[in-house]
C-alpha cells in the first residue's frame, strides 16, 4: 500500500512531463520512503533502476550495466563495459526517441569509490545526452554527501538539476493513513512510536491494535524496531559506543553541548563532531528559542526521530526482561502507564504543525510564517511579596512578521481537564514574549477537555481545542 506523498508525486510528474535532458536529486535520512516514492512514480515508466551498494567501483558498475541491458535488451548475456562511459555510450545509442528514467539510487555509495562518477555524468548531461529524452533521478540517504558533493556550488553537478526533493517524515495526518481505523488517541501514539518514519510506519499491521504493535515491534527480540536504533547507528558511526551515549543523554533530557560533554566525560569538541554528524543524518536537530534565534546559548540539542526517544527511554531498561520472553508483561506494567508522559512532547510538535497549517490561511487574524518554543526566565511573586525567579516556556509560539502578531499556547496530554492555572500561567507567560508581537490568539490543546472554569470565559481571543480538532 502506498500512502501520502502526493506532493513529491506531482513534483516528479511535472518534472517527467517537460521533454529533453533532466536530473533531480531526492534525498533524507534512511527509512524515510526515497526508494518506496521512485518506485511509485517509475511503475509505469521505461525505467533503469539500480540500487548502489558498499561494493566498490567496478562491482557497481556491473550490476548498473546488468540493470541497463536488461531495460534495452532482455535476456542478452555476455556483454560487459570496462567503463562507465562505455554504458552511458550504449544507453545514447540505445534510446532512441523513447522517454526514459535512469535512476540512481543510494548513489554516495558508489560516487564514495568513483571520484570521476559525477563529472562523467556531468559531461554525458552538457554534451552527449543533451537532445535525448533521458529523465535522470539521484537518490541518497548521506544528507552531508548530497548537499554538499551534489546540490552545493562545488558539485560538478550543480546547476544541472532541474527540482530537488528532501524527503521527510510523514506529518502526524498521513501518517494516520496507515492506521484509518484507530481511534485518534490510538493514531497519535502510533505518529508518537514511528516518528512518521515511512519504514516504521510500514510496519505497524493495522489489523492489530496499538498495544500488540508496540509489544510485536519493540518488545520482543524478533520484534524490528527492538534492535533498530543500534542497526542504524552501526551503520552510520565507528564509534557507537560514544554516539550512544549522546543520543541516551539527549533522549533523557540534557540538551546543550556542555551538560552532554560533562555527563559522559568527553570533551566539547568531540562530542560537537558527534552532534554534528548526528545532524547530517537526520536523528538530532538543533532547537532554537523562536524569538533568539541568533542567541546561541539559546540552543538545545534534540532528538528528532520520536521513534529514537521512545527506544531510549523504555528499551534500555527492558532488555533482561524481553529476552526472557516476557516483553508484552513489561509493557503492560511499565510502558503503558506511561505512554501519556512519553507522548507530551510528541503532542506539542503535532500542535505545533497544527498552528502553523492553521495560521498560514489566516485563521488567527495573522498570517502565521513560523512556529517554534519559547523559553526563558520569569520572575514570580509570592504571596509574602518576596521575587523570585524561576524558568518557564511557551509550547507553542508562532509569529507573524508582516503583522507583527504572536499566537501562543499550551499542550496537555494527559488524562486530566485544563484548568484555570493553567490559562493563568500562559497569559502571564506571554508578556515575556518580544514587545515586538502583539498576541492576537492564546490556544490550548487538551487530550481531555477542559474544566468548568471556562464555561463563564468569554473571550474571542483564546481557542480551546481537542486531540480530535488536529484530525478534523
């Protein structure tokens, strides 16, 4: 089953649909759905696909010629190239009038061995190729390898492609596709357990409910997602070990780089090389105070992928216990009770997305062009008159620049009703906002609705909404 993506599907038809020479380069992390998209678009193209792999220059070169000749001439055997010019030469020779895809998938893989491979393309596109209906697609999973050697002013390819599509994970709203059935509780706790990731998402057998997923996915030893966050490392670091340990700091909640280097003993630099590359791959992101973005002591590490956070915070502690065969009991006792907790923070990026979907239509009397958090200092007087200052944050803060607006809010997943501290707490809290904003729109996002108090509000400028707005 194929889900979502519409918009990249409609970005790569209007790519195929202009005659002549094209090249567009698709890329993000693994498990994302790269492959899965091409193969959608390609299945009723005349398409060469190949797939690289860690195998070196000439064994990859032979299997794309395999690829190439199988499209052009079936069942031909015995016919080898000794470079990568000679199989560009033959696909020239060979296209004719007809209207072809060449996709190159995983290709840092074999662009890493080949330091000749983009520019040969390169030349193939200005010269050799450049009256043929040859519609060219490169595909990576190595962000820093494909921003940098492919779509940067360095690449001997830039300026060549015609679109660029990085692939993200699916929204909480497709990925509820998956899982059409469940209740919305249900759909966002399974968008909280896959972090949208296409791969994960796959996974989840919509016949079942949620507790048999999670307990079949993550909580026994054949389970996929048991061993997934270390498959993934390996795969992309040499020193799992440290990496390990950054991704079990920041999935704890220590966020800023010299908390993390104090906490595993490593120096700044070298655990900000490990950031870095964390970043490159798309598992961590860097969080900014939404109105300090050029403050850098305003920035926290965090984790991007929910699936991660999820693995981190009830795996590490269930390991003896799953491989005894009792996951599903550990779950039962020391997971479930506490999927409301894990899902806060989920909840605040789907209200996030949510405010600003919402906000780019006007809804807020603003037209809303970013979203973040906001957080800081606030001074509190007690009731003995004494000041005191203690931190605070904002869930939800989305600007307008071009009205100068602010609508802020408040996210509740829990099994309790907003109450009136609750809305107290974020109207004080929105005078540390900038004075360059005016809040036009206070909005709270409650699992469980909110308490009487609210009955005698009346007040245009607060919305209360529910877990089932976000999927109306």
């Amino acid at each position: 089953m194929f889900v979502g993506r519409e918009q990249e599907l409609a970005s790569l038809e209007e790519f195929y649909a202009k005659d002549g020479i094209g090249m567009t380069v698709i890329y993000g992390r693994r498990r994302i759905g790269k492959s899965t998209l091409i193969t959608e678009f390609v299945k009723d193209k005349k398409t060469v696909f190949y797939t690289a792999t860690k195998i070196g220059k000439t064994r990859n070169l032979e299997l794309f010629s395999k690829q190439v000749l199988d499209l052009f001439m079936p069942g031909i055997e015995n016919i080898s190239f000794n470079s990568i010019e000679a199989v560009f030469d033959f696909i020239d020779k060979n296209i004719a009038n007809d209207k072809i895809v060449l996709v190159i998938d995983e290709l840092p893989y074999w662009a890493e061995k080949d330091d000749s491979l983009l520019s040969i393309l390169q030349k193939y596109i200005d010269t050799i190729w450049n009256d043929k209906n040859l519609k060219i697609i490169l595909c990576g999973s190595a962000l820093s390898f494909m921003e940098n050697k492919v779509l940067s002013e360095k690449s001997p390819l830039f300026g060549r492609r015609d679109s660029q599509i990085k692939l993200e994970a699916f929204n909480y709203l497709d990925s509820a596709k998956f899982v059409p059935d469940y209740s919305n509780e249900d759909k966002a706790i399974c968008y909280g357990i896959t972090g949208g990731v296409a791969k994960y998402l796959s996974m989840i057998d919509p016949k079942k409910n949620i507790d048999e997923n999670i307990i079949r996915l993550f909580f026994r030893t054949d389970g996929y997602l048991y061993d997934e966050t270390r498959n993934l490392l390996t795969q992309e670091f040499s020193d799992i070990s440290l990496v390990n340990n950054i991704v079990e700091q920041i999935a704890s909640g220590v966020n800023t780089l010299n908390t993390i280097s104090g906490k595993i003993n490593e120096k700044e630099p070298t655990v900000l090389y490990s950031l870095e590359k964390l970043i490159s791959v798309g598992l961590i992101e860097k969080k900014k105070c939404i109105t300090e973005e050029k403050n850098k002591k305003k920035t926290q590490y965090v984790l991007k992928d929910y699936m991660f956070k999820f693995w981190y915070e009830f795996i590490p502690k269930a390991t003896s216990v799953i491989e005894m065969g009792q996951g599903a009991l550990y779950y039962q006792k020391a997971v479930k009770p506490f999927l409301h907790s894990f899902m806060g923070s989920v909840f605040e990026e789907m209200c996030r997305y949510y405010t600003l979907n919402q906000g780019i239509v006007g809804a807020y009397g603003c037209f809303v062009t970013s979203v973040g958090t906001w957080w800081g200092v606030e001074n509190i007087t007690d009731k003995n008159g004494s000041i005191r200052a203690q931190s605070a944050d904002i869930d939800i803060v989305a600007l307008s620049d071009i009205d100068k607006k602010a609508v802020i809010g408040e996210c509740k997943f829990k099994n309790e009703k907003i109450d009136k501290g609750i809305y107290e707490t974020l109207v004080r809290r929105g005078t540390l906002i900038s004075n360059k904003y005016k809040i036009s729109k206070y909005i709270f996002f409650s699992l469980s609705g909110y308490t009487d108090w609210f009955n005698s509000l009346s007040d245009e400028d607060v919305l209360l909404l529910t877990l089932d707005s976000l999927y109306r």
